[in-house]
C-alpha cells in the first residue's frame, strides 16, 4: 500500500468559495509565542470549524451509506424481476453476483469509502486542535513565567522544594 499525502486533497466550499483544506489546517494549525493570547482567543473558533466539518462530513458518509443501501435493494428487485419476466429460476448466488457487479454499485462504493476516508481525516483533524489548545496553554504559561521573572524564580523554587 502506498499513501501519497500530496495527492490528498480535501476541499470545502465557505461562502461559494472552494476552500483547500489541508493547507487552511496547516496554517491554523501552528502558533508562535509572540501570538499566543491572539492563538488562545481563535483556539475555540478553530476548533468549533474543525468539529463542525467533521459532524458534516458524518453526515454525507452516512448518506453515501444508504444510497448504497437503497441502490442495492433496488437491484436486487429488478434482477428478480427481470429473471421472473424471462422465467427463468432466481438463485440467491446468481443475483447476488449480478448486483455486486454492478457498476451503479461499485461507484457508490466508491463514494461512500471516499466519505468514510474525509470524516475520518477530520476528526482526526479536530482532535490535533485539541492537542494545540494544550499546547497552547502550556506555551502560555510558559511566556508568562519568563515575562515576570518573579514567578519564574518562584516556580523553580516551588520544583526544588517538591524534589
């Protein structure tokens, strides 16, 4: 199995405009110190996107899922139609083949796998600004601590103590 993340894109469109997913998470993604309470104001925003995306895409993999569904039953009923017209004898293997053959089909499958790949990848995107909200309040409190050198000493102080 190969997998080339250059060739994966995910693409949204907000207000008519075709958004490039990957790279939108790739710039949101990152903080700097110098710009950490403007990160911890957007966190929740960027969060709340990302989540959003996710639920939206749940919801077109399982339409994809019953599309799939309903175009399989539909299949079926006109395979044992068509063999019942003819008079001929309906086996339950021979129609089977005839509508995991069929093209509708496999494109569906096709679809709905596609479907499944996108929200899977974002909701693994949403938990990655989890993890940044995290890291976002430890470099916080970090750049803080250096800022009031008190606190800083007073903390080293504090871990010696424990120790």
């Amino acid at each position: 199995m190969k997998i080339n993340w250059d060739k994966f894109d995910l693409e949204v469109i907000i207000e008519k405009k075709l958004i490039d997913l990957k790279k939108k998470f790739n710039e949101e993604i990152k903080f700097a110190k110098e710009t950490v309470d403007e990160n911890l104001r957007d966190q929740p925003s960027l969060f709340a996107f990302y989540a959003v995306m996710a639920e939206l895409a749940e919801e077109i993999y399982d339409i994809a899922k019953l599309e799939l569904e309903l175009l399989e039953a539909t299949l079926d009923e006109f395979y044992r139609k068509k063999f019942v017209e003819l008079g001929e004898k309906v086996t339950e293997k021979k129609l089977s083949m005839l509508v995991i053959s069929h093209k509708e089909r496999v494109a569906a499958i096709k679809n709905k796998i596609v479907a499944k790949k996108n929200w899977g990848i974002l909701k693994v995107l949403t938990k990655a600004f989890e993890q940044r909200k995290e890291a976002l309040i430890a470099a916080a409190s970090n750049y803080r601590a250096e800022i009031d050198p008190d606190i800083w000493i007073r903390k080293k102080e504090l871990k010696r103590e424990r120790y």
